[in-house]
C-alpha cells in the first residue's frame, strides 16, 4: 500500500535515506522492514521553536507482513486486497527537429527567452534567440573585469550575457506566485539540464552560480541540437513593425531579421528597449517597484539568531531570514529581497554611470557573510519631478538614484557604505565593518545620497526588524548602496487572452523586463506559457 506521511525530523536524521527511514518507520509505528520502497518528496525547515527541525514529506509503501502459507495452516482464508493508489505519470513534451520548422525571433537569452526556446522547440517552431551580451564562458572575463578594473562592459555584465541576470546569481527557485504556472515543469527542466535531483523536494531550491552557467551551456546544447539558433554579442536596437503587426527585428550591426513572431524577452535593466517604447509611441504603463541598500551580516550572527543559540546543529544549512515592516502611515512597505545566505554582493551596474548591487551565492553558500536587499517600495508621486517623461517618471528616479550613489563612490565600482549602527544615528562610520564586497566600500552618509523617503522609511524599519530578529540591529553589520533593480519599474502591456503587445499583432512582451514576472522561476514559467500561447494561435 502506497502512503503519504508529513512530520517532523531531527537535521541528524535527515543525513541519508536509511537514517531518514528508520526515524520515520519509528515515527509511523511501522516495522522498518515492512517499509519497501521509500521516497523524500519534500522538506522545509521548521526554525519556529527552540528544536531546530525538518518538516519532511514522505512517500512510502507499507509492505503486507509475510502470511502463513494456506497449506501449512490447511484452511482457505479470505486475503484482504489493498487498492494501491493511481500514480499520474505525466509525458515530458519531446523536442521536436525544427531545423526547417516556423522561425520565432526571441530577444534575450535571460531565463524567460530560454524557458520560451526550450517550449518553441517541443511543440515545432525554431527559436532565433538573439542576445546583446556574451556567452557564458567569455561573459566570466566580462565580470572579472568589473572586479578587477572597475569597468562595466554596457552589454555583458551580471545582469546581460547568456542566461540574463540569472547567471551569475544566487539561483534561488521558488516564487511567491504558484498562480502563474507550472513550477515542477521548471524545476524538471532544470534538473534534465544537470541541476541536483534536491530542487524538486526543496521548499526553497536553490542552485547556484557554479552549477548555474554549466545548466545555461546545457540549455544551448539543447536548443541547437534540435535546430534552433543563438546571436550573442547582438543587440535589437528596433522592431520592424507594418500596420501595427511585427514584420521583424533590426541590430546595432545594421542586420534585419524577419519573422512575424517576436518574444520580446529583454529583462528589467534594458532600458533602451523601454525608450524605444517611449519614442515609437507604443504602448507602456508606469509599474510599482522598490529601491534601498543591501545589508550584510556575519552569516554566523544570523545563524545564531535564526536558530535560536550559538550551539545549533553543524548539519543546518546557513540560515536565512524575511523581514517585512509597513510604514507608520501603511502607506508603503519595507522589506527583504533576494536574501543570500553564505552568499557575496556583487556589482550588478548595467551602465556606465551608475552604482548598482546585487546579491549572489555558490551552490554551498560558504561564504562567512549573510546579505539580503532591504528596500522601500517606490510610488508615482515620489517621482513627480520627473512627470514629464510620463510612464517613464519612476524609471527617471531608479536612474537618478544610481548616478547619486556613483558620485558618492567617486565614480568607481567601489560601493558607498555605513555601518548600520551609524545608519541608524545618522553618522557617518569612520571604518566600516568586513565585506565580501570585491571592489571595495568607502564609508558615507547613506542618508545623504537615497532619497529622504528610503532613508527615512529604512531607518524605522530598521529599528522594527532589531525588534523582531534580536541582533539584527549591530554594527557588525554594514548597508551598502544601491539596491535598485528589484522590479521593473516599467510595464510593457499585453493583452490577457492573446498575450501579444496590446498595439503590435505577433509582439509577445515576456518576462521580468515586460513586467509580468519577477525571478528566475517566474519568468521561466511566462516563457513557457507565451511559447504554449504562440503554439495555440500559429499551429
Ligand atoms: C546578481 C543577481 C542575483 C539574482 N538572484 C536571484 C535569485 O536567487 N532568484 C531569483 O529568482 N532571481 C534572482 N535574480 C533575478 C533574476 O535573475 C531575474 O528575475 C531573471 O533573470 C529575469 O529573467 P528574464 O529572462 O525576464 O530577464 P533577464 O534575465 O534580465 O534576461 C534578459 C536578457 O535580454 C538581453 N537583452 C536585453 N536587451 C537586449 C537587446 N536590446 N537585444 C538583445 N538582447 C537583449 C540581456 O542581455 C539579457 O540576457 C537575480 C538577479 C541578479 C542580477
């Protein structure tokens, strides 16, 4: 008989599957050798209580204890049948040869245009993927040089480059939307790319930068493979558009490429794509998003407070933490973002006059520091000033906010920062705290360059969060600034049914730069369900 359990186990009993079977046959109050096949489907950790736990998911089969043969005891017995339970095998789509199939010009090979390509293949049309960045491996020398030299190459960089902005990042899987799709055919796409097996019984996957770029190679050797092809090193710098249908695309060396089906996958940092938008007259909507600092702790200290003393288990993985807090007037929200733990900061400016950071970890998160973004949300009326740029007014303000933090930096990579101690007094800190920060941090006034409502509204949350987590509030730890591309503070609107632009026929705005995703996960799921949508409306 096939069974589901959900409980509770200890980190040591979790260490290898016969451990993890004993401790839950003992649980169960079943004999562990009536447990036949066994398997982990999911598990989270519970650090609400002084005992640190795991919440498991099992599946188990419950094995009949051996009979006594009808023979020996010489008289017919009804055996009692147990129905086992319909295990739903579902069909992974196969790709399909498309080497003379319908081309789809996709643009972006961030997780939203590679999820698309992936899914165009499956179901019969040939992906032209076309990236303004570099592939994987020569993109690495692109961000060893924004370490090293302090030089930003405006078109391969942490956020542009084979993968997108989820290459070099923290790998985190999940997303707070189960709404807009399927998570598990991600997850699965992911793993038959050479992620670990582990994603798909995680509560909180992650995978990491390390695996990440080998997973992106994989990803290409798939979509080639069955016929599809890649442009790196390629920009789109204008849509060719006839009667308001899309006819093709034209890059920045002069080429025209021509289909009548475009996914428009550009992420949330091209901006230029936005302008376009803007210049063109077509259609675009000012979108909510949120701007502040990234914090770092010792990963140490938040272990201690995450797991409730300096003696928890050597077996819990580096804690992490969520801290949200709304304003005395409820009228915005404060709260962490893209936390990583065991993970390190990074510069993830996209131009040459801005200060951007960002937050990103290997896949054995062993770095002794802790960081998350902690930002304020950002409304229309803080960008008045900039009213006449329209839809673009919040997008004026990201801007303006990045070029401040670059001036205060003395126009390098290296990051304005303060302890946050001294944040919260409104000092300047004469030295600042270690960081895994490569370029390095100068000490500042944070208060002097954000904007006065996010250095006003972080400090109150501050102190809320200091209430909440004890220890939070310590000046072991630093904010360095900006923390900017959250979101994108743009929208390039869709119709609901179609999903194409709302203007242009055959445009298919997809992903976090179209304002419809945030996150790999989630904009992974809006490029499969835009390539299922082309596959409804063309076939
Ligand atoms: C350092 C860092 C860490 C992150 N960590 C996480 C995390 O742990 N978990 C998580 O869920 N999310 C994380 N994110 C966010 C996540 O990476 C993005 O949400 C996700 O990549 C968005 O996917 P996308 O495909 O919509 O856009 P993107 O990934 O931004 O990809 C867009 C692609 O389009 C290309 N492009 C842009 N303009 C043009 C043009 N004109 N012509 C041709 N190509 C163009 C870009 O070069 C880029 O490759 C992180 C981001 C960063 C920067």
């Amino acid at each position: 008989m096939i069974k589901e359990f959900e409980l509770n186990v200890l980190p040591e009993e979790l260490v290898d599957t016969e451990t993890l079977k004993k401790a839950v046959a003992r649980k169960i109050s079943v004999r562990e050798n009536l447990i036949g096949d066994f398997e982990l489907l999911k598990k989270s950790i519970d650090a609400r209580k002084a005992l640190i736990t795991y919440r498991i998911k099992v599946q188990l089969t419950v094995l009949e204890p051996e009979r006594p043969s009808l023979e020996k005891v010489g008289e017919e017995k009804e055996i009692e049948v147990e129905i086992e339970p319909v295990v739903e095998i579902v069909e992974v789509e196969k790709y399909q040869d498309v080497h003379s199939a319908t081309p789809v010009i996709v643009i972006g090979a961030g997780p939203a245009g590679l999820f698309a390509s992936l899914k165009l293949i499956q179901k019969g049309f040939r992906p032209i993927i076309i990236e303004r960045g570099n592939s994987v491996s020569e993109r690495k020398k692109d961000l060893a040089q924004i370490i090293r030299q302090g030089e930003i190459n405006t078109e391969s960089n942490w956020c542009f480059g084979e993968g997108g902005a989820g290459t070099f990042s923290d790998g985190k899987l999940f997303t707070r939307s189960n709404k807009r799709g399927n998570i598990s055919e991600v997850l699965d796409l992911f793993v038959e790319h050479g992620a670990e097996k582990e994603i798909m019984i995680d509560a909180h996957p992650h995978i990491g930068t390390d695996r990440l770029s080998a997973i992106t190679k994989n990803i290409r050797q798939t979509i080639e493979t069955y016929g599809g092809e890649y442009h790196f090193n390629t920009k789109v710098i204008d849509l060719i558009v006839k009667d308001n249908k899309i006819k093709g695309v034209i890059t920045e060396k002069g080429d025209k490429i021509e289909s009548e089906i475009v996914v428009l996958a550009t992420g949330h940092s091209a901006r230029d794509i936005y302008y376009l938008f803007h210049e063109k007259n077509w259609a675009l909507e000012a979108k909510l998003f949120a701007m502040g600092v990234r914090i770092e702790h010792p990963q140490e200290l938040i272990n201690q407070i995450q797991y409730h003393t300096p003696k928890y288990s050597e077996l819990l993985p580096p804690a992490t933490y969520s801290v949200a807090h709304s304003t005395k007037d409820k009228a915005r929200g404060v709260f962490s973002f893209c936390m990583c733990p065991g993970g390190m900061i990074i510069p993830a400016s996209t131009g040459k006059e801005e200060l951007v950071v960002n937050g990103m970890s290997n896949s054995l998160r062993n770095s002794p520091f802790a960081n998350s973004g902690i930002v304020v949300n950002v409304k229309a009326a803080d960008a008045k000033k900039f009213s006449e740029f329209g839809e673009l007014a919040m997008l004026k303000l990201q801007e303006e906010t990045e070029k401040n933090m670059f001036i205060a930096a003395d126009k390098t990579m290296v990051a304005p920062a303060q302890r946050l101690t001294d944040f919260i007094k409104d000092r300047k800190s004469s030295a600042l705290a270690p960081s895994s920060y490569l370029p390095g941090l100068l000490p500042s006034n944070m208060s002097n360059i954000l904007p006065e409502f996010i250095s006003t509204n972080l400090r109150d949350a501050f102190l809320h969060f200091g209430k909440t987590m004890k220890g939070f509030i310590t000046s072991e730890a630093n904010i360095i600034g900006l923390e900017s591309r959250t979101s994108s503070p743009v929208r390039i609107p869709r119709d609901k049914d179609s999903l194409q632009h709302i203007q242009i026929s055959g445009l298919y705005p997809c992903g976090e730069g179209s304002g419809y995703s945030g996150g790999i996960t989630s904009s992974a799921i809006d490029g499969i369900n835009i390539a299922d949508k082309i596959a409804e409306t063309y076939k």
